[in-house]
C-alpha cells in the first residue's frame, strides 16, 4: 500500500499542475458574479479540457504529434491565454460590482483569507482522491463490463503520434467512437508519467474528487442565493448537494427491505414492492435476509429492456467509460450556465445589454465544451447546447430591453456559442460516423408502421415499450418530489412574505425550474422516442441511459437546493409536510452506496493495490509475460504504424480480444457486436472473423499467406484461448510464415517473415 500512496500523490502533482496553470482563464470565466472561490474547484475541469482539446487539434492537424513536449506546450498556451484575460484584454468592469448580498458574505475575503481558502478546496478534493483511490485498491481489476474497451482505446492512443487513433480492435480504420475522454486519459498519464495500469483507477479516482467538490462548489453557490442562509447551513447543503450528485441512487433499494424477490425483472418479473413486505412480526428475523439478498445493480436495470444508471453505480463498477468521463464537463457546463444565466440578462445595469469582453470568453468558451461534451459522451453535446438555448429564450422573454438591443445580444451570443461548438468539432465529426440511423417512434401507430420521413423512423409492432408509472416513481419520485416542492414553494412565496419571512423567488431559483423542466422531459423522451441502434429488445436503453445520466445530475443538484431551502422556511405548515414525507424518500436513495460498495469491494476487507492488470497476472501469467514483452517492443522497436497483431477474437464481455486492449495494437477483429454497434453493419465484422478462422486453422499455407499480407500482420499469438477457440489450429504452419519470437509456458508470439508485409489496401 506503500508504493500506491506516492503514486497517487504523483498522479495528484499532475493534476494540480494542470489546475494551477487553468486558474487564471478559470478565474477570468467565473468573474464578476458570486462565486465565492473564483471557479477554484472547476480549474482542474477547465485545464483537462482545455489541455486535451489543444493537443487533439495539434495532433489531429498534423502540426505537432501527440508527445510529451506537445503537452507541455499546450498547457503553456492554456497559461498565457489566462494571463492575458486577467492582465490585458479582460479587466472587469467597475459599473457593475458584486453586491454583499450576491456575494453571500459580509465582507470581501483579503488574499490571505482567499489562499487559506484555496488551500482548504484543495486538501478537499486531495481527500475525495485519497479515498476513492483507496476504495479502488480493494478491487483494481481491468476486467470485465467494458474496461477491456476503455482500456484498449486509450492504451492506442497513448500509442498514437497523429489522431484520429487507430482501433484497436478494427484494424486499418480510425476508433469510431466519442473518445475524447479517453485522449484526456492518456494525457494526463503521459503527463504524470505512470502506467496506464494504474492511471485507468486513478481516473476514476479523479472524477470522483472533481464530482464531488464540483457539485459542492455548485451547491454552495446557488444556495448562497437564499436570503439569510447561514454558512454552516450553506456548507451542510453543498455537502448534501455533493453526496446525492456523487453517491446516492435510487428509490429501487425499497427492495431490499422486502422478501422474496432480488428486485431483477429479467429473472423474477415485474412484481410491486408493496407485496412484498413482511408483517411486522416478521420484521426483525428477516430484514437481515432481505438487505444481504439485495443486488445494487438492479437499481440500474429496473424497468425491463432499459438502463437507468448514475454516477453512484458508475463508480462502483469502474467502468471508464463516455459517461463518466463527462462528468467533469457535465458539471462545468452547468456552472458556466449559472454564471451566464444566474442574475438574468434583464438584470443589467440600466436595462442595458452590454456584452463585455466576458461574455465574449463565457460564450466561446461554452461553445467549446459543447464541443468537448459531443466528442467525450455524443448525446451530452445536443443536451447542453439545448439547455444553453432553452435558457437564452427563458431570459429574453424575461428581459425588459429593447427589442433591437435583445436580439443583437442573442445573435452574438447563439453566434458564438454554436459557431465555436461547431468549429471545434469538425477534427472529431470529420472522421467519426454515428452509429445512430434515425429517431425512431415507440409503439408507432399501425397505419405508419414499417415506415420513414427523414430522419424519423416507425418501426413494427414489436418496437413498443412503456415504463409503468409506479416504476417511473420509484426510480425518480424523490427528484419529483423535491423539485415540485421548489415550484410549489415559489407560487407560495406570497404567503411566505406575509409571515415576515425573507424567502421570494430568485433568478436563480428561475434557472433551477428550467433545469427540473429539462429533465423531465429526459425523462419523457424515451416513453415516446428512441435514438435507433442496432439492439432489438433494448432498443430505447441507449437512450434512455444517456439522457436520464444527465437527469440525474441535475435532479440531484435541484434536491440538494429545495431541501436547504425548506429547511430554511420550516415556519411553513406546508415545508413541515413536505420534511417529513422526505425523510423515508431521502433515507433509501442514501443507502445506496452500503449495498454496492459493500458488495462491489467485498465490504473493503482486504487491500489488494491499484495495478489493475494484477488479476491478469494471476489467472494468466502466460498471457501477462506476452502482453509485457509486446508493449517492451513497442518502447524499444520504431514503427511507422503500429504493428498488427492477430488473436482470436470472442463475444463482447469476455476475456477474448485481451492482447489487443491491453497494448493497444490493431488485430483484425475484436469484440464483434462492439464492433457491429460502431461500424453500423454486420456485414463488415463476419467476414473478418472468418479471416481469423482462416489464419489459425487452414491448411493451406498459402491462403493464409494472403490473408496475413491483406491485414499487414506482424505478430501472430497462440495462446490458450487460441487453442480453445480453435481447437483445430494448424499451429505448425507458422513456423513455415515466420519464427517464434517470445514463448512462455502455454503462449507463443511468432514474427511473420518481411516479405509477407503489404499495404492495407484491400481491407474493408
């Protein structure tokens, strides 16, 4: 456990580096309103995207390659350009100071009390990592659900000079895969110069500090917004804020309070759980059997056919995947929106719209991360640009201006916002293809079924699923709940004022209930629409995954406000209500992490450290010595393209395709449905699977020449789930293509001979 703490203290240098040199642009992006800390705890977000988006448009221009050097010039340029917001061009203006009642405080910190307070941030999220990374060093394995994937990418890319980055598990063709949060990984691990076998934990350690001193800054911020509030209760809330962003789930752990039944539809149906529960005699000789019968992941698999995840079972899982490598982003899209949208454009000095050179920055730079949010997880660029919109128009409907100076302010600033958005991800989009073909109608009518208009698609009977409602409840009723309060208690504010008591609505408050709003209809989308895939029976689960993601982000962040906002109005007979109906909603979406963490980490009895390739070493060391030996060639041999590799290729979700993902080479063919998904059509994976079929198993050594020269193979491996997969294999015949190059008990890597190599010209 030793050698890990120092590890995680290089990897927190790194990041803090990465922080320090965004603070100036950071500070300059949440200046002139109330934040309280200048935007310290999104500096870290700011850097990672900021950083990687330079160094993924050198590397994508062919202006400078994807190196050590390029990343430190990156993050030169992010520093200057910070210092020239603050210095020259982006001096605040003095016509509109921050009053002592936006800033939430009576009196301005000095410098001193503003680095102690710096300080304070820092040790703070230095905590969040600390623990996390320490949860994650019960069970630090890269193996199974998808991490093969993650891994795989971003072990490619840190393989990559020029981007877009090969696929590793495609080869001769470009990831066709939102991976920018992947390039952020790799990043960060050249910069901090470990291995990616314990950089892939330690960035799941990192988005779980950023998330939840990010959503601490978030509710500090907005809370501050309640008149009279005072700072314990403004840290309370933002503590509470942080917990239901970063670790809460749902009301779905109602299940485990019941007999029975496991809570998972695929195995024991649909049934309610208020059949379920014990008589009260029963109680306290079965509630033991009940809590240790519960399965946490069914939280995430309720209503059937669908996912509904959060960032709670994210973590837990470890999967480092689009979604959660978005986060950091997620949250600092909603913080740019509360800086642009918190005090109202209506509200400007004299009913003025002056754009300042500010807003210039905030528009731009949101247009960016838009950007960013597309490459890093494809729905959640839509989603925050719609939000951004949604807002813009809320605003202007507000607004008391003149028309001509409103709609000159919204043209340059939509302008700019989705001109920058554009322009940042023509690199990205240039080479990427969705792998979504349309809109498609759940239960479509029966006169337009098997039918098309553009892109909206009517698909057959079959495509028709609907959430029951008490399902829905359950999974989102404690979010209802507390953003209906917040409307409820703004119609109310009337009575409110006449019982003497400081509580009115507020621009803020405003922003909130378009937010609720928003993720409602997230909600509502998939009941109605899909995004098409290539899924039969999961069809609407994509969808409904991505967007209830982010609705979960926002509920929580607007629960964690309507709370501390009730309990600061409590005198109200109607608050004291809504409290104590709270309390059992509040209770079951807060035990979640007791049953997964528990479950996931095996109740953290036993620290086994954070190489995540250690159960590699263990269940095949054969395999692990190989893999150690193609990544030493890699360091040590100079290719002017990453040399193939070919092994058996096996279903998505097993141990199959590991050479690949874990050097990050190209074989011919890995996980197929994965690779089905991406390139749209099974038309292309088939015939490379038989390819491979072909290569261990003809017997004719020309055949198998032609099919090694077509895919430019170099390595070919023979390991045991070669021979499992093909137990046929005419291994002798590769001695006559090449020579045995490395062996090591049951796994062998045999060179093919130079004059087999050719170009990837006929490759499909």
């Amino acid at each position: 456990m030793g050698s890990d703490i120092w590890i995680v203290w290089q990897w927190w240098g790194t990041l803090f580096l990465v922080g320090a040199i965004a603070f100036p642009l950071t500070k300059a992006l949440f200046s002139g309103g109330a934040w309280f800390d200048s935007g310290y705890l999104f500096a870290k977000s700011v850097g990672m995207a900021l950083v990687t988006f330079l160094v993924y448009l050198f590397a994508s221009l062919h202006i400078l390659p994807f190196t050590f050097q390029s990343v430190l010039i990156a993050m030169g340029i992010v520093f200057v350009l910070g210092l020239w917001t603050n210095v020259l061009s982006f001096r605040p203006p003095s016509r509109n100071p921050v009053s002592k009642e936006e800033d939430g405080s009576r009196v301005k910190p000095g410098m001193t009390r503003k680095v102690v307070l710096l300080f304070f941030e820092e040790l703070f999220f230095l905590a969040l990592l600390f623990l996390w990374a320490w949860v994650k060093g019960h069970e630090a394995s890269i193996h199974g659900l998808e991490k093969f994937m993650d891994f795989g990418f971003t072990k490619s890319i840190l393989g990559s000079a020029w981007f877009p980055a090969p696929d590793m598990w495609y080869v001769g063709f470009p990831i066709n895969y939102y991976y920018f949060g992947h390039t952020v990984m790799a990043v960060l691990t050249r910069l901090s110069g470990l291995d990616l076998t314990y950089t892939f934990n330690l960035m799941l350690a990192t988005i779980f500090a950023l998330c939840g001193t990010m959503s601490f800054s978030i509710g500090y911020h907005i809370i501050g917004g309640i008149q009279g509030i005072r700072k314990s209760g403004r840290i309370a809330g933002a503590v509470l804020t942080a917990f239901l962003v970063t670790l809460a789930g749902n009301m779905q752990t109602v299940y485990a309070f019941t007999k029975g039944y496991t809570g998972d539809p695929s195995v024991d149906g649909v049934k309610p759980f208020w059949t379920l529960f014990w008589k009260l005699g029963e109680l306290w000789t079965k509630l033991p059997e009940g809590l240790e019968r519960y399965w946490y992941a069914n939280a995430t698999r309720f209503i059937p056919f669908t996912i509904h995840e959060f960032p709670s079972y994210s973590f837990v899982v470890s999967d480092v995947h689009g979604h959660v490598l978005s986060i950091p982003f997620v949250l600092l899209a909603i913080a740019i929106l509360l800086q642009l949208f918190g005090h109202g454009i209506h509200k400007r000095e004299n009913h003025e719209l002056r754009i300042t050179n500010y807003d210039f920055l905030r528009y731009g730079f949101y247009g960016l991360l838009v950007a960013i949010l597309l490459m890093t997880n494809a729905l959640d660029g839509p989603i925050y640009l719609g939000l951004f919109i949604i807002l813009f128009i809320v605003q202007c409907i507000l607004s008391t201006v003149h028309k001509k100076e409103l709609w000159k302010h919204v043209g340059i600033g939509l302008g700019v916002t989705v001109g920058t958005a554009v322009l940042a991800s023509i690199p990205f989009m240039y080479h990427f293809k969705s792998f979504v073909t349309g809109v498609a109608v759940n239960c479509p009518p029966s006169f337009l079924q098997n039918m098309r208009f553009g892109p909206v698609m009517l698909e057959g009977a079959e495509k028709c699923q609907h959430s029951p409602f008490w399902m829905v409840w359950l999974l989102w009723g404690f979010f209802f709940y507390c953003g209906g309060y917040l409307i409820y208690s703004l119609i109310n504010k009337k009575k409110a004022i006449r019982k003497h008591l400081s509580i009115e609505g507020t621009q803020t408050e405003h922003l909130l209930i378009v937010l609720f709003v928003v993720s409602i209809l997230l909600i509502i989308f998939p009941e109605f629409f899909y995004f098409k895939d290539i899924y039969p029976a999961h069809f609407r689960s994509n969808t409904m995954f991505k967007l209830g993601y982010q609705a979960f982000i926002m509920f929580s962040i607007i629960s964690g406000y309507s709370i501390v906002r009730a309990m600061h109005s409590i005198r109200l007979r109607g608050t004291r209500i809504f409290l104590i109906l709270l309390i059992p909603q509040l209770f079951l979406v807060s035990v979640y992490p007791l049953f997964s963490v528990r479950s996931y980490f095996d109740s953290l009895r036993t620290y086994k450290g954070l190489d995540g390739l250690a159960w590699l070493r263990e269940q095949y060391p054969d395999d692990y010595s190989g893999i150690r030996w193609i990544n030493k060639q890699q360091l040590t041999t100079h290719y002017s393209l990453p040399p193939v590799i070919v092994e058996a290729d096996g279903e998505s979700y097993t141990d199959y395709a590991r050479i690949s993902a874990f050097t990050g080479l190209p074989t011919i063919i890995g996980w197929p449905v994965h690779e089905w998904l991406w390139r749209g059509t099974y038309d292309v994976v088939a015939p490379r699977r038989e390819d491979v079929r072909t290569i261990y198993t003809s017997d004719d050594i020309e055949i198998t020449r032609d099919v090694l020269k077509r895919y430019d193979v170099r390595y070919i491996v023979v390991g045991g789930m070669e021979r499992e997969k093909y137990p046929d294999m005419k291994e002798d015949k590769f001695a006559m293509l090449g020579e045995r190059v490395f062996t090591q008990g049951s796994f062998s890597v045999y060179a093919v001979y130079p004059d087999v190599y050719s170009p990837l010209d006929n490759v499909q």
